[in-house]
C-alpha cells in the first residue's frame, strides 16, 4: 500500500506521520506540500517523497501513479488540511477556513474521480463541531444521532462540517472515513498550553460547565491504523462512515480542570470559577458579529460517544487523563 499524505505539518498531521513512518506500514509515502522549508525529519526516512507543488491538478497524480507503478485501490489518502479555527473570526479568517476544509477536500475529490486508480481509503478529518447547533446535548451522541432524530445542521460551525464532510460522498469506488475530532490534548496544542499556565496557580476558567469530548493526540494515528485493517478484514467496498474520534471517558470542563491543577499546581490553591457563558457569546458576537459562531461553538456541551470505534471492536489505549503527557 502507498499514502498520499495532505496536511502533515499540523499538530494532528505529525503525530500520524511519526506513527506510519517509523511503523514502515507503506512501502512508500508521498507527502504533499506547498511549502519551500520544511522541517528536516521529513527527509529522514527512506520510505517518503515529498511533492512540493504550487497548484494541484489531475497530472501530477497522475504521474506519481504510474512512475511507482501504484494499481487501482492500492493507496491511502489521509487529508488534514485546514486553516486554525481558533482565536479572532473574520470574513476573512472564514474564508481560509472554508477554502481550506471544503474546497480543498473538494479538489481532491475531482482530481481523484477524474483518473483511472482511486483510492482505497479517504481519510478526511472533520470535528464535534458537526454537532454544535449552539444548543447543549446531554444525552448521548452516537454518528447517526442528527440522521435518526431529523436534526439539521443550522449554526454556522456545523454547516461547515456538514458541507466538509458532504464533498467527500462525492468520491467514487472509495471507502471514505470523516473523522468528526474532539479536543485534541496534547503538550504542544495552544489549548492545553493555556490552561496549564492557569493550572500552576492552581486557578481554572470554565464558562458554565460544559462536556469535554476529548480525544489525545497520539491515540488518533492508531485508531486510523484499526480502521484500515477493519476496512481490509471486512472487505469493505465505498462505504462513506462518519467516525466521532473522542474518549469514551467524557468529562465535565470543571473535572478536566481540577485535574490539570492537581497536576500542575506550584501554589496551595486549587480553585475552578465558573463564568456564565452568556458573558462569553454577548462579547464573541459584538467581536466578530455572525462569525461568533464558531468560536462560541467550542463552548457548547455535547455528549459525544465513540459509538462506531466501540462497536467494531476498538480499544482506546490512552483513557485517563493524569496519565497523558500534557
């Protein structure tokens, strides 16, 4: 097998590289990329080609396809491309967003429909955020909960995600996976960066007290690693399957909170505020007016579930959160 590697730079991107490149699981991996510098490690391995390319077209698919000598359904394709959706949102900031999840996605899925070889697994990345319609969720969430309760997606995040993961069906002869990720924790993640800053003082912000699907970085590259042996081991054929990459161990933010101070803490204090999150959305809104949405979107408490990686057998390697290396 042979992968196409789109967005292997990011956070999520290089955890998944580094787990495939030292697994030697492909007799060659391609990593597609628009930048000029990159990071040494990359050219480390005697199993990678990088592709630096300006604009991305059906050719040059093409002739990796045939100069490797690569058969129909004989290559992977993982995609995480996509802009931050964190901090300040702008109708310029969306733009990026949306050019950078969607059409992109959508010019792979025209390349790939365009040639002879298709890919045997599309792995497209998407979030929880699929699920925010600004409204709390508290009973479980499993991946055909909008389906099975005729919920349309309406706020502005989970449109996106909608439409994200819709350009993806579009893909024809392919199993496809959209992989809908929690909070992804990791030491290097802003997110986490933040918090514990907080947590030395043995301080901690939550804005009411919402679910915290959360998922840590290095068990997403081995949940990837099951879904290809399951879709090989089942003889899968063009199924489009959404995933909810998250924790069965769902926690309260409060709970996440208390746990980081406790693990962090340099000062006798251990004290979690809570803030109404009512405050939160009057100011994000007068910021960014219907841009607020998304931002916002992270605040909103969904209980999310792993339903399809429990069912098919999936066990979660790291469960607890005072084990992580944060």
């Amino acid at each position: 097998m042979y992968l196409f590697f789109f967005g292997f730079t990011g956070l999520i991107g290089s955890n998944i590289f580094n787990h495939f490149a030292n697994l030697n699981y492909f007799k060659k991996i391609f990593l597609f990329t628009r930048r000029s510098n990159l990071d040494p490690i990359f050219n480390n391995f005697n199993n990678i080609e990088i592709i630096k390319y300006s604009e991305l077209n059906t050719d040059l698919i093409n002739k990796i396809i045939n100069t490797n000598s690569i058969e129909d359904k004989e290559f992977i394709v993982f995609n995480f491309v996509g802009e931050n959706i964190f901090g300040y949102i702008n109708k310029s900031k969306y733009e990026k967003i949306y050019k950078s999840r969607v059409e992109f996605n959508k010019k792979l899925v025209n390349i790939f429909n365009s040639i002879s070889k298709r890919p045997y697994i599309f792995f497209s990345a998407s979030a929880i955020g699929y699920y925010s319609n600004l409204i709390d969720i508290e009973e479980p969430i499993d991946e055909e909960y909008f389906l099975r309760n005729n919920i349309e997606n309406s706020s502005l995040m989970s449109k996106l995600c909608l439409e994200w993961e819709k350009v993806t069906h579009e893909l024809e002869g392919s199993n496809v996976f959209n992989l809908r990720l929690g909070v992804v924790l990791d030491k290097d993640a802003l997110f986490v960066k933040m918090l514990k800053i907080n947590s030395y003082l043995g301080l901690g912000l939550t804005f009411d007290d919402p679910f915290l699907p959360w998922i840590y970085s290095k068990e997403i590259p081995l949940i990837i690693e099951f879904l290809i042996n399951y879709t090989k081991n089942n003889n899968l054929n063009s199924i489009k399957q959404p995933i909810n990459v998250v924790n069965p161990n769902i926690l309260r933010f409060s709970e996440f909170l208390k746990i980081l101070i406790k693990k962090y803490r340099k000062l006798p204090i251990n004290l979690v505020i809570k803030i109404p999150r009512s405050f939160v959305k009057l100011i994000t809104k007068l910021l960014m007016g219907k841009y607020y949405e998304i931002p916002f979107s992270l605040l909103i408490s969904l209980n999310i579930k792993p339903n399809f990686l429990l069912n098919t057998g999936y066990n979660f390697r790291y469960n607890y959160l005072e084990e992580l290396d944060l």
